[in-house]
C-alpha cells in the first residue's frame, strides 16, 4: 500500500470516529434537578424552583367558559355554593360552616377573632357583620379585619369578632321572591343564632353592627333598618343605593334575579321604604352611618345624599360624610376615614358591656 492511500485510509476513520462519538455526545441529556412535588387535593403540581413562573394547574375538566378565562388571563372562579368550597383562611381569619336550619344544608363564613379571645375564656364581644359586595365573597372582607386589627391591639378601636358574610355573589341580601335564595333569612335567622350559640358574643342588639362595602352597605342598610331588633348598629360603606327606576337601567339582571323583575317587590324590600316604615324603632336607638368617597360615580353620590336628606327628614341621627379623592374602593375609603372610623365604634359600643 502506498504511503497516499495509507493517509486517505487514516483521514476516512478518523471522520467516521469523530461522526460517531459526536453524535452520541449530543444523544446525551443535560441533568436537571427534578422539582419536588406537592400534593393539591386530588391535583399533583410540580413545585417549582425560587424565581420561576409557576406551572399552570390542571384540571380534571375543562369546559368552554374555563377556556375563555384561560384564553384572557383571568382566574377559573369556584362555583358560588352556601358552603364556599374556597377553603381559604386569610390572616387572622378561621373558616366555619353550619347547618343552616332554613336550608337544611350547610353555610359557610369566616371569623376574625380579637387579640386575648383565646385566653380571657370570661370575656364577650360585640360582633360586626361584614357584607361583601357584588361578585365578591367572603374572603373579600380581610382588608378589613387586618386594619381592624391594627387599631385594636394601638387601643383606637373597641375589641369586636368580626363576621364576613357569605353573600352569595351577587344577591343583595335580599331573599328573592321564588324562596330559591333566602339569602337575607340565612343571615338574620340562622347566621346571627349561629354565632352567638359558637363564639363568645354579647348576643343582643346594642353589640350587633351590621357593615358593608357597596352591594354590601346596601344591604347593611336594608338588614339594619327592617331588623333593628336585631342589629343596634347600621353602617353604610359607598352604599349602592338604587331606587325602583336605576336598579332595572343600571342592573337588569339582577332586577330580575333578586327581585323577580317585580318593581312592587323591590320598593317594598328597599331602605327607602324600611326606614320610613321603622323609624320610631329605630330613633334614638341605633347608630347610623353613610360614608361615600368623593371621586364615586355622580349617581351613586347623588343617591346618597338623598339618603342623607331622607334620614334628616325622619329626624334619625346618623354620620354622614363625604369622602375628597376617594373612588369606587373600600379599603383606600377606610384609609381615608382613618381616626374618625375607629371613633364611630367607640361611640357607638360606648354603653355594650
């Protein structure tokens, strides 16, 4: 063999070899940490790693309505229930549930308990209930709580549990006319009982305040007003007043699911009628408060303050306020009322013992 075809031989193994072994070398995987895993109720999600996006959680089904959320970003949201299947305890709050006589089913609310609860076993407390607004839940009301908590352990506000209510999305604590949704009848029958039977309450009516934000100062005024046997406390946060004509413009479909579309149902279940019709129950015996932001949408406003002139009328002492600066948003209101929210509750708990 002659030394030229010994060398093209040599060249020829070499590029087979470098041929081989290259491309073995990148068969070979890099080795990545495998993440730990979590279980999630019948769900299994990988955990992952500090500082990367978490995986996207899988379900069982998944229907059209759940693509379209996906699709635009927004959160699957759990199917309203009596019982919230969201099981979520925020800060300072406990999930609860009982067995709704009315209903014969359970209902579900969370509780914030004040500092020394657990250890002064002879002590009761007056109770807020705190009403969501619309196509919110339960949960929404911890904003609340926290700051509530705050002034509590500084000595600004009286020690109170606080109630958040299950006010099934968006029914206006209001029962509706076909009986499908006694929501107002689990709140003031079974809810208030309830509490007062688990928890360590003054259970009368000079220690129940009845609260809310928007739908929910709407239905603090609607609750507070026709039960003032009940509740010795009403206050009105940005309250969604609406009367009989702005309720069917402005919330059609819900005049039709909470009021059965029946414009004689709502004036009769509304705080326009109630506070008139118990006005002497009512005088002289419950503190009464309507605060609005100033930056609100005009008609909510102008709602309001004819609310304000309604209760002058009937010679109801109350606090009214407007709010500078402050939009549609309940917390950043509480903010703005600072001092002057924690002094309504002094005075109006001054006599509870």
């Amino acid at each position: 063999m002659s030394a030229h075809s010994a060398r093209l031989i040599s060249i020829t193994l070499s590029v087979i070899a470098l041929a081989l072994f290259g491309s073995v070398a990148r068969s070979q995987p890099v080795a990545e940490p495998v993440p730990a895993l979590t279980t999630l109720g019948t769900v299994t999600a990988h955990t992952p790693p500090p500082d990367s996006a978490p995986p996207r959680r899988l379900a069982a089904a998944d229907d059209s309505a759940a693509k379209k959320r996906k699709a635009s970003g927004k959160a699957a949201r759990p199917a309203v229930s009596w019982e919230d299947p969201v099981r979520e305890e925020p800060a300072g709050t406990r999930y609860q549930s009982f067995l709704s006589p009315t209903l014969q089913q359970r209902v579900s609310y969370l509780a914030y308990f004040p500092p020394g609860y657990a250890t002064d076993s002879a002590r009761r407390y007056p109770v807020i209930y705190w009403l969501h607004g619309l196509n919110g839940d339960q949960r929404r009301g911890a904003g609340f709580t926290a700051k509530l908590d705050v002034a509590i352990k500084a000595g600004l506000a009286p020690a109170m549990i606080v109630i958040l209510v299950n006010g099934m999305n968006d029914r206006f604590y209001c029962d509706s006319p076909d009986g499908k949704f006694p929501v107002e009848t689990v709140i003031v029958k079974d809810l208030v009982a309830e509490v007062d039977r688990a928890h360590r309450t003054l259970a009368r009516r000079e220690a129940r305040i009845v609260e809310g934000a928007s739908m929910g100062g709407l239905g603090a005024l609607y609750l507070g007003f026709k039960y003032p046997e009940v509740f010795g406390v009403v206050s009105g946060v940005m309250p969604g007043i609406h009367d009989e004509h702005s309720i069917v413009e402005k919330y059609p479909k819900t005049f039709e699911s909470v009021y059965g579309g029946s414009r004689e149902y709502f004036i009769r279940n509304s705080p326009w009628t109630l506070v008139e019709q118990n006005a002497d129950a009512l005088r002289h015996r419950t503190f009464i408060r309507v605060w609005i932001g100033g930056a609100d949408l005009d008609w909510r406003q102008a709602f309001t303050g004819k609310f304000h002139q309604l209760l002058d009328r009937l010679d109801l002492e109350h606090e009214y306020r407007v709010i500078p600066g402050v939009a549609h948003a309940f917390l950043p209101l509480y903010e703005k009322m600072g001092e002057a929210n924690w002094a309504f509750y002094r005075r109006a708990l001054a006599t509870v013992k």
